[in-house]
C-alpha cells in the first residue's frame, strides 16, 4: 500500500501564506528556509530574492503600504533575522502592515550554541506588533493567519512569526495540512469585522467646527494615503474650499497640482490656521509637534487615526479613532446636510494661493536656469518635467538622501496618491532600492523612478543586481555629489590632527562611476553631466521600462550640511 502523502512545515507556511492572499514575499534565502521559499512560489507567492535583508525587509515595508496587505519578509536564522529588523522596525515607525518570516535553530540544541542561535522572539519583539514562534507544525497555519491579520488592524505595523528548523522539516498528512489551514481561514475570516467609528457627536463636532473656522486647513498623511482615502477627502477638499496640505507621502492624496494646495505655503498654513483636520499623520517632529512656534498656540486639532492611543497621547481638540476613509466620508454626509464653501475670495484662501503662487513663481525662476555643473534644482527640474510627461498612471517617485530628498520634495510633483515613498517617520536612508523592487511588483503597470543621493543610493547599491534578475521597469538616478552633503568640503585649516590623511567622514571617492555597477549586470547606465544628456538617459530609459542607473554628476558645493536639518546634527 503507498504511503499516505505528506506535508513538511516549509511547505505548510507556503500554502497557508498563499491562502492568507498573499502574493508577494521579499527575502534571501540559505538556513534553513530555501525550501520555504520555493515551496511558497509553488503555491502562488512569488518569491523576489534579494541580496541583504536588509534590502528585502525595506522591500515589504513599502509593499505593505503600496497594497495595504502585509509585506512578507523571509530571513534566515540568526544574522538574517538581525539584518532583517531595519525592515521590520521600519515598518513599525512607519504604521505600514509587515510580516517577517524567518527560520531559526533546532529547538532541541538551543541554548548549546547552535548554528545561528538567537533567542529571535526576544530579538524582535521590541519592533513588533506581535511576535510568534510555532513550536510545532500544527501551529503554523493559525500563526501565519494570526500574523497577518495583527498587521494591518489597528494601527498596521510589522509583526514577526518564528518557525525553527526542526518545526519545518515535521511532516503531517496531507489532509490535515489541509484541515488546518481551512480551520485557520475560518477562524480568520469570523475575526475580521472591523466596527465602524463610534463617536457620531465627534464627527459632528469635526464638521460644526470646520464650518465656524476662520482659518481652516486640512493635513494629509500618510495613513491616509494608506486608508485610500483619495476620494473623501479631495471632495471634501472640493465642496468646503479649504485648503489642504500634505506631508512628504501624503503627496498625492489631492493632487499637487489642485488650486487650494497649500505645499508652498507651508508656514503660513500651518503658522496661522485656526482648525486643523489632521487625517492619518502624527503631530510628530515631521509637524513640529503641533506647537509654537510653527502652529499658532490657539489651534484647535480634530485628529483623525486609527489608533487611539495616538489620539490620546495628542490630546487633541477633537479626537475620531477610526479609518480615514470612513472618517471623511462621514464628515463630509455630515456637512452634505448644511454645506458651506469659503469659495476662492476668501480671505484665508486667497492668503495661501497668493502666498502659495508668489513662492512658485519664485521657486520656477530658480528652476529654469540651466545650471552647470549641476546643482540640485537644475537635474530636478528635468525629471520632473520627464516624470509629469508619463502621465497616468503616474510613475512611483522613490526618494533618499539629504539634499536630494529635500529639494526633491519640494520639486517633484505628485498627482496621484501613493507615488512617493521615501525616508519616513524614521529618516531611514537605505531604502531606496528594496523601495524600487516593492512598487515595481506591487504596481506593475506603472514605471520606478528613484532619486537617490550617492549615500542612500551606497547603502543597498547591489541590489541593482536584483532590478536586473528580475528585469524590473526601474531607473535609478544617483545624485553624484561625491559624498555624504557633498564629499569632502574641508577648508584646509580644518584638516589637522593624526588622521589628517583620511578622507573625510563625508567623502565617497570623487566622480565614482555608479552607473557601471549597473552594466556590470547587464542592465543600462548612464553618465550624465548636462542638461542634454539628462534628457537623453531619461528619454531612452523611460521609454526602454528596463533597469538603469542614471550617474548624475552634481557640483559637491551645491548642498547645505545635513540638508535641512542642519541645527540636529
Ligand atoms: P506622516 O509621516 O505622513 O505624517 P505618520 O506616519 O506620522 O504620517 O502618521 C500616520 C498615521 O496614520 C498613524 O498615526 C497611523 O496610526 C494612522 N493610520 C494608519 N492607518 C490608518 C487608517 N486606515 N485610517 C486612519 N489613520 C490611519
């Protein structure tokens, strides 16, 4: 008689992820989950191979907010699952949904030194919505359903599930693999209803409030870009007039281009607004904190967020706990009943698009120059304009670095929501490239254009290896500025001391040739110097929709210390 088929742990978390949805998982592979890897491709989760975790788990942290499902991480046991919590933390700071998987040591020889032993619950716990380990292999179904669904409710962030190695070599029948995961499923699905906001006195509070402002203004953050909250509040926007603005990938939601955008306003918005509706952003330093001398003391917040310990710990005015798009949608049944429009004539509104314009207009003189060598704005400026002429659906804008970043924000338009993904809540520099690999997957019909500093670009540079695997539709343009704000600027009265031979903490070798990295794979580089051969590499790339590195010499004098933070550092 023939054995009764089986099924191994490996193979278990593979189908048990799959049937959880999910799609995509970021990782590398060795000791002991290769098998997992492949196993869960055989059962629909593409596997993207990356070359550091580190990478990988940048990787799913913005798959998670790109898709709203959770970005799976895989590492190996030990040193994999330490590279891994930069993605893992990341995503905690970011409030975007993770789910990092990794292997670890036999449970029997642990605690003897074992082959990569690390007590990874305790390793990642701090990071970590939830932090599990399947002891057994009937575990894995319900852990991995668990998981996930811990990462995108409440307040999503990453979660972590811990499958030893000898976890994943048991073997069960097949048939109750099945059982399991069915079971996990169903516990899964009688779990999932997520209540509606409570509070109806708030939401007409928020409403009456907005409606006697004087000064009102709307945030846009990046959980709402990540709640899909486009439509609600752009009518919200429309049918009240007030203007809005949003934090750097709160960009979009309305697009940059709308009339009442205050981004060029920035001060004076947030500097005189009397009532501020703050949908899924923190009043953290990113907002000054919601304090003077930034915001004017006697603002009044109605903060909109999932999370109520947020609301709790800002003490807002107004607080609603619950999703932005429902959140909107209801204030804005609210106000259908009793509208208002503070219409263009407006005093405040025709404070901030007078003010908004001026800054433009100004902002425009300093862009049309075609400074060369290149400063900051000059190269920006005609990606921008490369970008803008794509069109629908607009290409993702990924973006690190000092100077590159901050300029770049100001630059970069954003038309369409979730289209910009760059340093975060954290100012994590590294992200770049595991960025790149997420929305080229996640969003497949649009094209990845990141603008990288030479620094942020340095950190995961190898994975221009992986981009090439995989032949994804992603440029990369390296601000080459020869160092960290700028390389080695040192008068030389400051170059003193015993070490005064080193380069200078800040310095990358001069004109380093990035763009060879990329040919040395297989896929495209450039060099570019001037305005002409910018438009070029960006013309032949775009349109190509394969790998390329786009080396972009910049005057290492053009950028400010520490960008615009220079009073942190
Ligand atoms: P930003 O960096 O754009 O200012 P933050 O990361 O500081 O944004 O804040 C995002 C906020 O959005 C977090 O407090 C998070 O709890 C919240 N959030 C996440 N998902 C949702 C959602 N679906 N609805 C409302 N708020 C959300």
């Amino acid at each position: 008689m023939a054995a009764a088929a089986t099924v191994d742990g490996s193979a278990l978390a593979g189908r048990a992820l799959a049937a959880a949805g999910a799609r995509h998982m970021f990782g590398v592979v060795g000791i002991p989950v290769t098998s997992l890897a492949s196993r869960a491709a055989a059962a629909g989760v593409r596997f993207l191979a990356f070359r550091n975790e580190q990478s990988a788990g940048y990787a799913a942290a913005a798959y998670g907010f790109l898709t709203g499902t959770p970005g799976l991480l895989l590492t190996v046991s030990g040193p994999g699952c330490v590279h891994g919590l930069a993605g893992l933390s990341h995503a905690t700071a970011n409030a975007w949904p993770l789910l990092m998987v990794s292997g670890s040591c036999d449970q029997a020889d642990a605690g003897r030194g074992d082959f990569q032993e690390l007590d990874q619950i305790a390793a990642t716990k701090p990071f970590a919505k939830l932090a599990v380990k399947a002891t057994t292999i009937a575990d894995i179904p319900r852990l991995v359903f668990q998981a996930l669904n811990a990462a995108v409710s409440g307040r999503p962030g990453g979660c972590y599930l811990d499958i030893p190695s000898d976890v994943l070599h048991q073997t069960i029948p097949e048939s109750e693999a099945a059982d399991l995961i069915a079971a996990a499923a169903a516990a899964d699905s009688a779990a999932a209803n997520p209540s509606p906001p409570k509070q109806n006195s708030s939401i007409e509070k928020a409403a009456e409030l907005l409606r006697r402002a004087e000064r009102p203004l709307v945030v846009i953050g990046k959980g709402a870009a990540y709640a899909r909250a486009e439509e609600a509040i752009r009518k919200l926007v429309d049918t009240t007039g007030i203007p809005f603005l949003p934090t750097p990938m709160g960009k979009g939601v309305v697009p940059d281009s709308h009339l009442l955008s205050a981004t060029a306003a920035r001060s004076l918005a947030i500097g005189q607004c009397d009532v501020a509706l703050v949908v899924g952003a923190r009043l953290n330093w990113l907002l000054h904190f919601g304090e003077p001398p930034k915001w004017s003391k006697d603002v009044k917040f109605i903060l909109v967020d999932v999370c109520e310990e947020e609301i709790e710990l800002r003490k807002p005015h107004v607080g609603i706990v619950g999703d932005a798009k429902r959140v909107i949608e209801l204030i804005n049944r609210e106000i259908k009943d009793d509208p208002f429009c503070l219409g263009r004539s407006h005093p405040w509104v025709e404070a901030i698009t007078k003010k908004a314009k001026d800054n433009v207009l100004k902002m425009e003189a300093q862009l049309a120059k075609d400074v060369v060598p290149f400063n900051f704005l000059t190269p920006l400026r005609i990606i921008r304009d490369a970008i803008l002429a794509e069109g629908s659906p607009a290409p993702i804008v990924v973006s690190e670095g000092a100077n590159t970043m901050d300029v770049g924000r100001a630059v970069l338009v954003q038309n369409e929501p979730r289209t910009r993904l760059d340093a975060g809540t954290w100012g994590t520099m590294g992200v770049g490239l595991g960025y790149c690999i997420a929305a080229a997957v996640a969003e497949p019909e649009r094209l990845v254009v990141a603008v990288e500093g030479d620094s942020g670009y340095g950190f995961s540079a190898m994975e221009v290896e992986t981009l090439v695997r995989y032949q994804l539709p992603v440029v990369v343009i390296v601000f080459n500025n020869n160092g960290v704000y700028g390389g080695d600027r040192r008068s030389p009265d400051e170059i003193t001391g015993p070490h005064k031979d080193d380069p200078a903490p800040t310095s990358f070798v001069p004109a380093a040739g990035y763009h060879k990295m990329m040919e040395a794979f297989g896929g495209k580089g450039y060099l570019v110097e001037t305005p002409e051969e910018l438009k070029s590499a960006l013309s032949e790339s775009f349109h190509a929709r394969k790998p390329a590195v786009i080396n972009c010499i910049i005057d290492p004098y053009a950028g400010a210390e520490s960008g615009r933070m220079q009073h942190k550092n």
